[in-house]
C-alpha cells in the first residue's frame, strides 16, 4: 500500500486456513485480498475454492491458521454488527415473527421499540414484505426469508457486509430485484461489501471488482476491474462490454475445474 | 380405543384358555385387585378381603395383596408417592442436565473438557450407585432421590446439547454477527433454537425418571408403587412373600396410565412451544 | 472429529477427575466415619473413599480368584442374549407393521402398554411368569430392547421421505424390492440410533434385575454383596466394570450406527 492512503478496510495478507477430519482441506492457502472503502468486491469461484472460509475470517467465526486480518487497520478479533454477515445457510430465526427478526440486531444495540419499528417499517418496505410483518418465517418462500436475512442485517446499518450467496435461491425475477435493491442501497449508503457468488454473471453486476478463486486450495487465480457505468440495469447485462468480461471472466474460471 | 377392548379380550380368553391363575390371572380378579387396591385401605386382612382370600385358597392367597392391606398402601397412595419423586427428580435433574447441556452445546472449549466426564459419569446406571449412596445418607429420602435426579440429568444432557450444537449453531452465528451477546443471546437464541430438541428429550428424561423411581423403590424404599410391586412390607421381609400377579398387574397398568397421561401432557406442551416450526 | 486439542483437554480433564478423586480418598482416610448403621446393624471397618491402593489390592483379589471375570461373563452373556432376541423381535415387528398399516392397528395398543410402562416393573412379573432364574433376566432386557427398537424401525420406515418414494416409484420399482433398496436403508438411521438406546437400557435393566435377584456370579451380585458386608473397593470396581461395559456396548452401537449411515451426510 501506498504511504499516507487510509488502509483498505478488508485486508487479508498471505492468509491460510486448513480443516482436519478424514480428509484434510486446505481451504486457502497464501491469499491475499484488498477492499477499500465504499468498494463492491465480489468473490468468485466453484465449490471449495474456500470463499465462505474467507468470508467467516472475516466475519471473526474463524481465525487465520496463517497470515493475517485485518479491518480497518485493526484484526479482527470476534463478531460484531459492524461486519454484517449473512449466511449461506438459512438462518433466519424461525420462532421470531418477520418484524421481530428485522428488529434483533436493534433489540442487541439497545434501541428503543418506536425507533425500532420505524427501522423495521423501512425494510419491511424495501423488501416488499409489509403484509408478513407479523407472520412466521413458515409462512414464507425459501427465497423470501433470504431477503429477511439480508435486510435483517442492514437494519444495525454496518458499513461493511459480508454476503454468501445470498441470492442463490431466488428465482430471475425476485434474484434480479434484490440484486437491483442491493445496489441502490450500497450507493446510497456506501457500504462496502464483500459478496462470495460462483454466479458470475451475478458477479459482474454488482461488483466493482471481482476477483477470482481456485479451489483447493484457495488461491486468487485472476482479478478483474469492472468498469461498467453505475447505476445498471437489466439493459446493462447484453451490453458488449460486459459481454466481453463475461466471457474473460469465464476463462478464468472453467477451465480449471477442481 | 376399539384395540384397547381387544387386548382386554385377548387377554381374558388367553387366562381362562391357559387356566392357570398364579401365572394369569382371570380378568376379573385382576378387576377385583383394583378395587381393593383403591381405597379400603387398613383392613387387617379381613372384611370383604378376608372372604376373597378365603375363596382363592388354592392359589396359596394373596399375601402379596395382604401385606399391602395390613400396611395401610392404597393404589393411588402409591402412586402419589413415586409421582412426587419423579417430580422432584425431574424439578431438581431436568435444570441441572439443560445447564450442563448449554454450556457443552455451546463452547466448545467446554465440551472438550466436560464432555469425557460425561460419558464417565453416565456409564455407570443411576441404580448401581444406589448401595454406595446408602453408605453415605443411610436409609433416607435422599438416598432414593439421588438417583432418579441423576438419571434425569444425564440423560437431558445430550438432546440438549445436540439442540444447543447442531441446531442453534447457525442461528447462534447470525444473532453474533447482528451484535447480540450474553443474556440476549442465551434466551432469545439458544433456547428457542435448542427447544425442540429439549423437547424431545423431555419426554425421554420423563420416561427414565419414571423408571429409575420405581427401580429405587423397589429395592430401597418402603412406600410408593415400586414397593408396591415387590410385595410391600418391610425391607427385611422384602422378596419373601408370594407374589400376587393380579396386584402386580394392577400397579404396572397404573404406571402404564400415569406415564401415557405425563407424556402426552409433555407432547402438547411440546406442540404449543413450538408452534413456529416448520413442517 | 479428534483432534490433538480436544485429545489433550480430554486427557486433563479425566486426570483432573481422578485427582480430585486421589485427594478426597487421601483427606477421608482416617477422618470419614468408618463405623456405619445400616438400618438394622452396625458395621465396622468401612472404607467410604478407598485409596488407590485399597483399590488395586482387592481389585487384583478379585481378577485372581476370577470372582470379577465370572461375574463379567456372565453378566455379559445376559445383556448381549437379550440384546439379540429383543433386538430382533423388536425390529421385525417395527418393520412389519411400519410397512403393512393394517398390523400397525393391530399392534399399537400393545407397543402402547410396554412402552409407558417403566421398564423395571415389569420385572416382578417376569419373576411371577418366569421363575427366578436366566430366563426372566433375559427376557426382561429382551422386552425393554423390543418396545425401543419396535419404536425405531417403526418410525425409520414411516418416515422415509416421500422423496425417496416417489423416486423409486418413477424407477419402477416396487414391493419386495422397493423395501429391501429404498425404504429399509432409509430406515437405518433411526433403528441404528434405537439400538444404542437399547444398549444402555439393557445394561441398566440387567444392573436392577441382578440386584434383585442376586446370584452368584453375577455383577449385580457382586454389587449387592459388597453393598451388604460392604466392601467399598470391591463395590467400587464393580461400578466402574459396568460403567466400562456400558461403554463398551455403546461404542460398539455407535461403530454400528456409524456403517450403517456411512452414506449419509455430504461433508459440506
């Protein structure tokens, strides 16, 4: 890093992270990664390239068996909302109505129930799902209570997300709209975001970087800026640029298959 | 419903096809042992008991049935009796196994030192340790209640702690990414999340204090249903009476009732709790 | 799975264990009560904590004169006899009348009674029907050992995922065969799992039933017997021979558990 620029605020220097059992994984080996603020990092890469290891390194579920984490300037030293982290498991909290999920991590601050509601009412709206504010995580679709999870999560307002696929199991349309409400949210509120996908064409919509894993163990293999104007849209995913880095991207990736 | 009469049926035509009253008793005198089993209570052996033992000499009549007589034990005396120390089994060994189970679920720098004690601990069955409580605590309450709280405890311990591991871990996860930590966490998260799991083995840990109380009164107490089994009396004159199969009959299926008419009590309690579940 | 940390904790916390053990037997020598009422009589010279070497002394005593092995064998020998017989009634009959709906009426209010009823009291009974001698014992554990894999099979074939069904089906395959690939291994989690139960409740059934009806040579007699002279190291040891074949029994449900799910759970 150059002197005198603020630290990036996610920076992984020559991390790596192995699991024991019957057949030892080395998850990653010698990575090393960089999002600075307000960026839009997406992780790509196929099954056990070690992205959600990075993730929950991140996250501070994990510590680095080598190298080192850092967040803005300090390690990480355990979870906290200030690193809002989804799962890629479903992890909303099935005995807690919609609203009552929106409101935990509020509830874990200290904020008082009017301000809570007023927060939740938001997110309610945002992900369109005023009308379950009171219903139970059974009533709804595996997507639906995906896009609990997520807003759940920017209800403490983190200024960094860590997401794990998040949108995997939506379909198009609702995969599409959420992607979109992701974005808009990011440039509004300019977070920074590390997003682990192995859709890359998801990858390349979002992201204003998108840097590439090989599995097992997990390396960066390739990096990719970009550059496509903001905001995107629906249009945005045939034009010939992205087109090209879509199929770039894709070289960097098919051809090595773990 | 219509099965229950059956098995009634099946069994008086086996008693009466097998004719052998000391090893099947007739229905009705299974009816008979019911009834003065109920309620009347201190009789020294005679009134209305006294012309039934006359009438079944020739199955060298009850002293099972007798002995409880002379003692004053009623059916539901019994019962009530070994219902209060399943009760405090459970009251006393259901926290202790949920604790223990938390906090094993939950760190696992704890379930590594805790969880090999454990399975040490709950090697040995409850009961075995019943001769060497008595060395410490004599013939006493105490002594007949540790075992039933132990078993209890130990046996809540595992579904607990699958709960607390398997189940909660994710959700754990998510509520510490959102900030939550401590007393939030462990009520709001963990138990919820562990609940059905504690559940199931509430039903199970049920089961085995049912077992475990009966088991100890039937070789170390002088009152409530497992004494009832063995012949009442004494401790000294234990195992040396005849038994009288009608009465044993008559308390198993008493315990039959009782432990069906707890567990379902358990079930819907289960059901309401968690409502929210899925599928 | 096993690690070395986990192996170490695990190390010093059964160390810690026998420690605190050591320390209590070394400060209760010569301050516990050795003279106790036993509810008709005195007795003297009790040991509440023996040493470690009052241990080791009667222990050797007791593997020497073979009383230990015996008891062991024998005691062995009932659990593992009524393990099978019960094991194998029990998950026949779940599985029939898990598969066949018309034997489930049939069967359910007997499967009802034995399985609320505890499973010592049923032991007079046994004692009533079956004498005194091998036979209640063992068909006591076998009954306990039914109604726990009943229940297992039982649900292990109900509940196999209609996923799995309708697959077959579309693979045209049917009755018999159907049973024998699809539903019975699908069943295995929960009859595996039943049977581990089962493996504890038999030792703790044979445990009661040999206290009651104490017979030479027998662990449960060695405990009664130690219980009424009492000898506390040999009480002692005979716990922890239990408690050691308990383990035993369970590690073997457990490895059997262990085959018979090996295709389950995709590591992530």
């Amino acid at each position: 890093m150059t002197a005198g620029a603020p630290p990036p605020v996610l920076e992984a220097v020559d991390v790596g992270y192995g699991y024991s059992g019957p057949t030892p994984v080395q998850a990653l080996d010698g990575l090393s990664l960089e999002v600075k603020d307000g960026e839009f990092v997406a992780l790509l890469g196929p099954v056990g390239s070690g992205k959600t290891t990075l993730l929950r390194i991140f996250a501070g579920f994990l510590r680095p068996a080598r190298g080192r984490v850092r967040c803005s300037g300090a390690s990480v030293d355990g979870p906290g909302w200030q690193r809002g982290y989804v799962l890629q498991e479903e992890a909303v909290f099935p005995w807690m109505t919609v609203r009552g999920n929106l409101e935990f991590g509020l509830l874990a601050k200290g904020m008082g129930p009017d301000e809570r509601r007023k927060v939740s009412d938001e997110l309610l709206e945002l992900i369109g799902l005023t009308a379950f504010a009171d219903a139970h995580p059974k009533e709804l679709s595996t997507g639906m209570s995906k896009m609990v999870e997520v807003a759940r999560v920017l209800a403490t307002d983190p200024s960094i997300l860590l997401l794990d696929e998040p949108f995997g199991a939506l379909d198009a349309h609702t995969r599409q709209r959420m992607q979109d409400a992701l974005a808009r949210l990011w440039a509004q509120r300019r977070k920074t975001v590390l997003f682990v996908t192995h859709d890359a064409e998801e990858a390349l919509y979002l992201a204003d970087r998108v840097v590439v894993l090989s599995p097992r163990p997990g390396r960066v293999k390739a990096r990719f800026t970009v550059d496509l104007p903001r905001p995107r849209s629906f249009e945005s995913r045939f034009s010939p640029e992205f087109l090209a880095l879509k199929r770039q991207v894709w070289e960097a990736t098919g051809l090595d298959a773990g | 419903m219509i099965s229950l009469l059956a098995l009634i049926g099946v069994y008086t035509l086996a008693a009466r096809l097998l004719s052998r009253p000391d090893i099947l008793p007739p229905t009705e005198e299974i009816g008979r042992a019911f009834g003065a089993l109920l309620g009347r209570g201190v009789q020294l052996g005679g009134g209305g008991e006294g012309g039934e033992h006359a009438h079944h000499q020739h199955h060298s009549a009850s002293q099972q049935m007798d002995t409880l007589l002379q003692e004053g034990v009623t059916l539901q005396g019994a019962l009530a009796i070994t219902t209060g120390r399943v009760l405090f089994g459970l009251g006393v060994g259901l926290p202790l196994g949920i604790l223990l189970g938390l906090l094993m679920g939950a760190s696992r720098r704890a379930d590594d030192y805790l969880h090999p004690i454990y399975t040490v601990a709950r090697s040995v069955p409850p009961l075995a340790f019943i001769t060497y409580i008595m060395l410490w605590l004599g013939h006493s309450e105490a002594h007949r209640l540790i075992p039933i709280v132990y078993a209890v405890a130990v046996t809540m311990v595992i579904p607990t702690y699958h709960g607390a591991r398997d189940v909660a871990g994710k959700y754990v996860e998510a509520a510490r990414a959102l900030g939550a930590r401590g007393p939030l966490l462990l009520f709001q998260i963990l138990l919820p999340a562990a609940g059905p799991a504690m559940l199931g083995g509430l039903r199970y840990a049920l089961a085995i204090a049912w077992m475990t109380a009966v088991g100890a009164e039937m070789l170390m107490a002088e009152n409530g249903m497992g004494n009832l089994l063995v012949g009442g009396g004494m401790w000294s004159s234990r195992f040396q009476t005849r038994s009288d199969p009608a009465v044993i009959i008559v308390g198993i299926l008493a315990l039959a009732a009782v432990g069906w008419a707890m567990d379902a009590g358990a079930k819907v309690l289960g059901a309401r709790l968690t409502r929210w579940a899925r599928r | 799975m096993m690690t070395w940390t986990k192996a170490r904790r695990a190390v010093i916390a059964l160390v810690a264990l026998t420690a605190v053990y050591v320390l209590a037997a070394e400060i209760g020598h010569g301050r516990l009560p050795e003279r106790l009422w036993l509810g008709a009589h005195y007795v003297d010279n009790v040991k509440l904590l023996p040493t470690w070497r009052q241990l080791t002394e009667e222990g050797a005593f007791l593997i020497e004169s073979n009383i230990l092995v015996d008891s062991v064998v024998v005691s062995t020998r009932r659990v593992t006899l009524g393990l099978l017989l019960g094991s194998v009634a029990g998950i026949l009959l779940g599985l029939l009348t898990g598969a066949a709906s018309r034997l489930e009426a049939l069967a359910d209010p007997w499967v009802a009674f034995f399985r609320f009823t505890p499973a010592l009291a049923l032991l007079p009974l046994f004692v009533v029907w079956f004498g005194y001698g091998e036979s209640s014992k063992i068909l006591l554990i076998a009954a306990n050992v039914a109604v726990v894999t009943f229940l297992g099979a039982h649900q292990g074939v109900r509940g196999v995922s209609r996923v799995y069904l309708d697959a077959a089906a579309s693979l045209g395959a049917e009755g018999w065969l159907r049973f024998r690939k699809v539903v019975l291994p699908a069943a295995f989690p929960s009859i595996f799992s039943s049977l581990r139960v089962a493996a504890g409740l038999a030792w703790v059934t044979i445990v009661v039933a040999e206290l009651v009806n104490a017979q030479m040579p027998s662990l449960g007699y060695l405990l009664a017997l130690s219980g009424a002279y009492p000898r506390t190291p040999t009480m002692m040891i005979a716990l922890a021979t239990i408690g050691a074949l308990v383990l035993v029994f369970d590690l073997l449900a457990l490895l059997l558990y262990a085959w018979g799910t090996r295709w389950m759970e995709r590591a992530a």
